[in-house]
C-alpha cells in the first residue's frame, strides 16, 4: 500500500538549531498515526512542515506519491490536509457557524441558513456548541470543539489532531474517539498528537515517537506499553507512576489561615450563588465540567470578570472585602491567575522569554526601578528558566517559538514571579509531556508547602486526587460538594458533578 504522506530527511532549523533533524515519517490511508515525545521534542514542527504552517529547511515530502511542498496551510488544505491547532486558529469576533463556514462564503450569503446548517453539523458530531455564540465568549473546550468541526467539515483526507483532548471532558473525549473512528473507517488518514499515553495506546494503529527533534522509535500501537514509551520519549523509566499515588490521611497538609472567603458570587446564568473558602498551605482542587462555573469563578475572584452589580454576593481576601474591576488590582494584592487558554491571555507571543518573565513583577510594581532595567530583566529571567526549565535557544527566543509545553512553563513562571499570597492553576498541565507533568505536580506541591494558598482546576480527575488536600466539586455554577481526597474516587467526584 502507498502511503498517502511520506516525509524523507525532513529537517526544520530555527537559527540554526534544529527542532526536527533528518525525520522519516510515513502515514498509511484510513490509519491513526500517533505522535509522540517530549515537550520541544519536534511533534508540532512536523505537522506544521505536513500542513504547510512553516517551511522545512530540507528533506522532501510526498502526497500521494506526488511531490509537494506547501507554501501555506490553504494550499495544503485545497491538496486535502487539514490541521487543528493545540492553540486555537479561531477568530474571535465571528459566530461559531461562521468560522467553520469561513472561506466557503457564497456571494449572498443568508446567516439564518447558515446557523441551521452548522447547528445540525455539530449535533452530527456530538458537539454541544451554540452555533450563533461569538466565540470570544467561549471557554477553552468549546473553542477546541469549533477547531475540530470546521477541519473535519472540510472533509480531508488527512487530518492531523495537535493536542484535541487536551481541554475536553471525559464524555466529550468519548464523543471525539468515537468521531475519530468514523473518520478512520470513511478512509481519512490521522495524525494523532498527546501527551495522555493510554489515549495513544488505545487509539492509535501505529506510533512514532521523537526525542529532541529525531525519531526514536516507530511501530505498531500493540507492541508498546506505557513503560516503553516514557523510556523513549525521556531516554530514561520515570520512578514511580505520575497519578497513582493514592493520598492518605497523614500526606494531607493542615488547612491554614483562612486567605480567601467568597459567599453567593453571582455573575449572570454562569455563576450563582457560589460560596466557599480557600486556605494557606492548602492545595484546594477544583473539579467541574464545561459549563459548571468552576472557571468563571476564579475569573471573578481575579478580577478578569465583574460580579453581578446588584445581588454579586461578597469576596474577602487576606481579611478585607475586595471588588476588584481589573486585574492589575488583584495582582497587586497578591492573586495570580495562571490561564489556561496560554495563547489568548497567557502571553506576549511576539516578545521575548526574558521580556514575558518580566512583565510578571512590572505588572505587580515589584521592579527594583521606576524604569524597564535590561540587567534585572536578564536576572529574573535566567532564575525562572533555571527553575522550571525552560528549552529555549536563548532568552531573547520569542516565546511563539517555543513548544506548548515551554510556552506554558512561561506563563506559570511570569504569575509566580509577582510572589503571590494566592495562585489559581487553571489546567496547568494542558498540552504538557508526561516528564515535565512530574516537574509542575512538584512545583505546586513547594507552593503548598511553603505557605501558600493554592488552587488547581483541572478537568483530569486523577490530577485532582493526586494533588489535593481537599476537593471542590462545581455543577451548575456553584460549589456543590467538598469531598476528602482519602474518599474520593472518580466515580464518587464524576457523580457529584453531574447529579
């Protein structure tokens, strides 16, 4: 069988440092192809050479038997190779049914047909989206939704998948595995990107997996197992499995000064009447699904969103009421908010690493000088890429340079330099590999230990037992549940969460 994309030598270089070097992947027709490696290991830079995103240095590639080399991603689309991005390529100011018709416009066009007609696209896929929603207003899950949509609407034949899951629920994971099986049984060829191992396992015919821009090691998906990847991915067995750490009474911290009290927070349909507290030296998880307020919350807390005017309820932090309006205010008083949508709100793409890291303190008037000082801007940034190792080339690399998983070590490093009382992990291990998930679970965990109030929202339940010291089950906008995580189980929290 011929493949349907054969990459020969394929060498990516920026600055003259290679990110893939010398690469051979092919993809069968009608197979699930997973990519596998570190954060920075090459997986994005190869896919984007495949869909015309970047251009490859050397190497060739053929479709079909055909040499091509796709000047931009619409001339890889017209050959039928469509990609959804790990970061989302929406725009924001359109409706939901406008960009997944975007490009595809009649000359009259009649909006009211096209909302009809996305609205039945999306309930064929099993996609709870609003097709007349601007997605601006929409949270990080839906907007992924949207992304997957409108590629497979463009019925390629090759589709590659950057990281899908990533901010999906577990039953909206079903509906996606189960979409992708129809796919690959119409003959549409996938090129399957995560960082959740038994995804790649379960799912995929074959798997390569590459480890600092070369590939290791390829083969059919049933001659791997969990522990054979890591040692190809990371070149080494990781001691210890990340999530099955079972937590025992003795491991939990003792709550601390009450640093947080929020008591019937409302903020329209999303949030109401939401009460609860956080703790120093307490890590409080956060579990909900799309549409349970768990985000909006915490928005609200760090002054990114507005509380109902009337009615809003009471938030008191450190002692003392607070409505902030914006969210320098909030950072000011020591509320970090770590995003979990990195690319929109998470940093500057077109600055630099040391200049990202530096706009934390500038944000918080912890600067030594009134003015921008170059040297301590260095200094800042060469402490926090040293402590959350950051693979870069240097520290004037653009920050959209970097892998998803640098990118994010980048935003947590710029929330934590602003020596917060307060920090809301919003998804912090999203688009994350399996080594550097381990180095972020040990960083918060120092938070903790070190005094500080912390709060993870995560939608991977067994991230949320393995770091908590106590559980917050959102549904329908508030908390409705607190459970220990000595009880907990993911069917215990999962039923919470949905009756």
């Amino acid at each position: 069988m011929q493949p349907v994309i054969e990459m020969r030598k394929m060498t990516k270089a920026y600055r003259g440092v290679p990110a893939v070097k010398d690469v051979d992947f092919t993809l069968m027709k009608g197979e699930v192809h997973a990519l596998l490696g570190e954060n920075g290991a090459g997986k994005s830079t190869l896919t984007k050479i495949m869909a015309g995103v970047v251009e490859a240095t050397s190497g060739e590639m053929l479709h079909n038997g055909q040499r091509v080399a796709f000047a931009n991603p619409h001339e890889a689309l017209q050959n039928g190779i469509a990609m959804v991005f790990q970061e989302t390529s929406l725009v924001p100011s359109m409706t939901v049914a406008q960009n997944i018709y975007l490009g595809e416009e009649k000359f009259l066009n009649r909006l009211r047909g096209i909302y009809i007609a996305a609205q039945q696209f999306l309930q064929s896929l099993n996609f709870s989206v609003d097709p007349t929603a601007s997605v601006a207003t929409l949270g990080a899950a839906k907007r992924q939704m949207v992304e997957i949509a409108r590629a497979v609407h463009h019925k390629a034949d090759v589709i590659i998948f950057d990281e899908p899951t990533a901010t999906l629920t577990p039953e909206e994971k079903r509906h996606f595995f189960a979409l992708m099986r129809r796919l690959k049984a119409s003959g549409v060829s996938i090129v399957f990107i995560t960082h959740a191992l038994e995804e790649a396992l379960s799912h995929a015919d074959r798997i390569s997996i590459l480890r600092d821009g070369e590939l290791i090691e390829t083969g059919l998906a049933a001659e791997f197992d969990r522990n054979k990847v890591v040692r190809a991915m990371v070149g080494r067995a990781l001691t210890g499995e990340i999530y099955n750490r079972r937590r025992q009474a003795p491991d939990l911290r003792r709550r601390g000064r009450q640093i947080l009290s929020v008591r019937d927070v409302s903020m329209g349909s999303m949030v109401r009447n939401n009460s609860f507290s956080i703790f120093e030296g307490q890590i409080t998880g956060i579990f909900g699904l799309v549409g349970s307020g768990r985000t909006e919350t915490f928005k609200i807390v760090s002054g990114i969103y507005k509380r109902d005017f009337l009615r809003g309820g009471e938030i008191e932090f450190d002692g003392r009421p607070v409505r902030y309006n914006v969210p320098v205010h909030a950072v000011r008083d020591g509320i970090v908010y770590v995003t979990e949508d990195r690319k929109l709100e998470g940093f500057f793409e077109t600055m630099s690493i040391a200049e990202n890291f530096y706009s934390g303190p500038l944000a918080a008037d912890l600067t030594r000088s009134s003015v921008v000082s170059f040297a301590e801007m260095r200094e800042i940034a060469a402490d926090w890429s040293k402590r959350l190792d950051v693979k870069a080339i240097n520290d004037n690399a653009r920050v959209v340079e970097l892998s998803g998983g640098n990118q994010q070590k980048v935003v947590i490093g710029k929330g934590l330099a602003q020596r917060p009382k307060l920090v809301i992990f919003d998804e912090p291990t999203r688009g994350v590999d399996v080594g550097a998930i381990a180095e972020i679970h040990r960083f918060i965990n120092q938070l903790a230990d070190e005094g500080l109030a912390v709060v993870v929202i995560s939608s991977y339940l067994p991230e949320v037992m393995n770091l908590s010291d106590r559980i917050l089950v959102c549904r329908q906008g508030r908390v409705v549940e607190e459970i220990s995580p000595v009880e907990a189980t993911e069917e215990k929290i999962m039923f919470a969460a949905v009756h």
